[in-house]
C-alpha cells in the first residue's frame, strides 16, 4: 500500500508527518495526497501526535493491463537511451583499452619468454655444477680421442713418404677398384694405397659426402695424387696447367694426351692438385648450419653478460635461439651422437662428436630424436625445441668445443 493513503486514514493525521527509519534518519512527507513511492520494502516507524504505530510499506502494486505494460516498456527504453547515449563514447574506449591491453600483454609476455631463455631465477645446487663440470671434462676426453688424421687441406698427417714407392707425374695416371671394407675411413683407404690427400679420393668418386662410403661399396683409386677436372667452354691446356701451376708436358703425359685440343666436358686428371677447401670441407661434412631451419630469435650471446633474471654477472656457455616449442632440430655439421640424456642444467640434451676436434651440445628439448651412435649429417633431424632442464622460456641452447674447449658458436656458424 501506498505510504501516504495509510496515513490520511488516520483522523489525526497533519499535513507534515515525520517518518523515522530504525529511529536513526528522519524525513519529511511531503502534503496530504502527494504520493510517495518507496522502491524498498522496509519496516518505518510513524510518529503521531498521540503515539507511534508501525507498518511496512514498499512499491505501489498497479493492475496489469496492456496499457501499463506498454507505459513501462516506453519508460524503460527511454532511460535505457539516455543511459547509452551518456556512456556509449566511454564503452566504447575502455573496449578499445582493453584490446590493446590484451594484444600488448600477449606480445610483451612472449617477449619476455623468448628473451628471458637461458636463466632463469634459479639457484644452481652442487648436482648442477658437476653437470657442468662434468660437461667439460667429457669434451676434453673427447678431444684425446677425436685425434685428426688430416689437415684443413685434406693431407695426411705423419705421412711416412720414404716408406712408399715413388709415384712419377709424367707415367699415365691409372685407377684400381676398390670395394670398402669394415671399419674403412677416407684417410685409412688412402694410406692403404700410398695417396698423401684425401680430396684425391673424394674428386675421382665424386663423393658429396664421406658417409656414403658404405661398406660393400665399390670405388676408384688413382695412382697418384690429384684431381678430375671437367673441360668448360673456352678453356684451354694451357690456362688449365697455369690455374694449377702443372708442366704442361706433366699434364700431357699423365693425361696421355697426343693434341692439345680440348672438349667441353671433356674430363682431364690434374697431378698434384687438391679440392678447394669449401668443396673439400662441403664433402666432409665439415661446413656448418644454424641447427634451426625455422624462424627464431637470438636472445643470448655467447660469453660474459649480464643475467637477465638475476642482474648479475655470468658466462652464457652457448648460444641461445628461441623459437616455439615443438620446432626441429638439426645436426650443425656430420658427425655421431655421442651421447643423449637428460641433466638439471641442460634438461634433454644430445652431443654430437665431429671430426676436426669438434663436438657440439643441443640443450633443453622437448623430444630426443637422435639415438646414441647415430651417423648425422646435416639433414639430420636430432630433436624437438623445447623449455627442459635450467631454462625460463622454449629456445634452443648451442654450445660448440673444439679440443675439449669453449669456442663462440658464432665464429663456426659464420664461415
């Protein structure tokens, strides 16, 4: 019921009444017929000149009808109106706002995950340091193990020349066949038949790369040292013999040439001459390749730098490429997985052994791929991205020894 038609009942009613709630706030009616609506349904205490009675009071209840549903919904579309039409321009920013907002936090907070990918806030224990002092030592057996049989221009080294038969340029060059035994090498079947390079062997087969030399497999091997050469257009004996700094009548009589009129695609030996050292290093597996193939970010250099977490100073072993978990990794150069495993530090890691006095360290995997004694090359796929061991965020971690010591992977993976 309506506040003010309980009170005109009452015959001692007066014009201004003073309604008390909970006895602490007093207000004031206003006249006699005026309503009031009061949208709570409270309990009020009204004062009279003789006494106090009390009742409850709360919406005015009207009869519903079209004509009053109607009336409503007008009057609540047109508040609804004025309330979007005061508050839409400031909807509309704080939605702009909040889409910047997510965009710029999913940005920053991937930022933060590739930047942050090496160290992360972490207190390395005495089990962790001996991960890493055991690294080492291991590079360093690996280094008196990993002895090279050659140089960085494919001679054998220690080459014992007085206890071979002398080899004469002027005879015709002539080849034997050879079928590759258990256990051969590339240096092992050249000293076998008295050559002094590998690059011979490699030109005259021409072999892309050593590890095909499978068992069971057949080969050429010239008498003498030297390389085949393939006549191009415009060439002549002459420029050939000065290109390689050979007599020319060396050049006639290992070739058994009776004209000196060339061919294009004519193939010719050349006594003496060695592959260049990108072919050579190319057919050996010796030409390094970032071990990611996919996009990625470099967030961690090698050698002294400031901790991203902990601000202070450190020595990055490696260097750090991050890129999504999940991503392919591949063998940098040839070799065979030493080791797989999983460590504090490194989480799950492989090692490669390389020839030359190299190995190479891919850390923190998701997902191992390469199984211990595996011959990998370059196209090698070793193992998956991921945030494993004593890592903050998904990378990969390349850590490159020559000799059982650190080298910055960069002065490899840049020549």
């Amino acid at each position: 019921m309506e506040i003010i038609s309980y009170i005109g009942n009452q015959p001692k009613a007066k014009n201004i009444l003073r309604v008390v709630k909970n006895n602490l706030r007093t207000v004031e009616l206003p006249k006699k017929n005026k309503k009031v609506h009061i949208k709570k349904e409270v309990t009020y205490k009204v004062n009279y000149n003789t006494g106090t009675a009390a009742f409850s009071a709360g919406h005015v209840r009207r009869a519903i009808n079209l004509k009053t549903v109607l009336v409503a919904c007008g009057k609540a579309l047109t508040v609804s109106g004025h309330i979007i039409a005061s508050y839409y321009k400031l909807v509309i920013l704080a939605a702009i706002v909040f889409t910047i907002c997510i965009v710029a936090g999913t940005k920053i907070s991937a930022k933060t995950a590739y930047t942050i990918s090496h160290t992360g806030p972490l207190a390395l224990n005495e089990s962790d340091a001996l991960d890493e002092a055991s690294l080492d030592e291991l590079m360093a057996q690996f280094a008196n193990d990993n002895y090279s049989s050659f140089d960085e221009d494919g001679f054998l080294l220690d080459f014992d020349v007085e206890s071979m038969p002398a080899v004469l340029f002027a005879d015709p060059v002539v080849y034997k066949k050879y079928k590759v035994q258990s256990g051969d090498t590339i240096d092992r079947i050249a000293r076998k038949f008295g050559l002094k390079n590998i690059s011979t062997l490699i030109s005259v087969n021409d072999i892309k790369n050593v590890r095909q030399l499978q068992e069971g497999k057949s080969i050429k091997v010239p008498s003498m040292d030297g390389i085949i050469y393939t006549v191009q257009p415009g060439d002549s004996i002459k420029k050939i013999t000065d290109k390689y700094s050979v007599k020319l009548e060396t050049f006639l009589d290992v070739n058994e040439l009776t004209s000196e009129t060339l061919s294009a695609g004519q193939e010719l030996f050349i006594p003496g001459a060695s592959l260049d050292k990108e072919v050579l290093r190319n057919a050996m597996g010796e030409l390094w390749q970032l071990p990611l193939k996919a996009s990625f970010r470099w967030t961690s250099p090698y050698g002294k730098r400031i901790d991203p977490i902990k601000g202070t100073p450190s020595n990055h072993t490696g260097t750090d490429m991050a890129c999504p978990t999940g991503t392919p990794i591949y063998a940098s150069r040839s070799g065979t997985v030493s080791f797989t495993g999983t460590s504090n530090v490194w989480g799950n890691y492989v090692i490669i052994n390389h020839s030359n006095g190299y190995q190479t360290l891919y850390a923190h995997m998701s997902k191992i791929i390469a199984r211990k004694g595996q011959a990998v090359d370059q196209t090698t796929k070793i193992g998956l991205v991921g945030n494993t061991g004593y890592s903050t965020g998904p990378h990969l971690h390349f850590t490159v020894y020559k000799n059982g010591k650190l080298v910055d992977p960069m002065s490899v993976l840049k020549k």
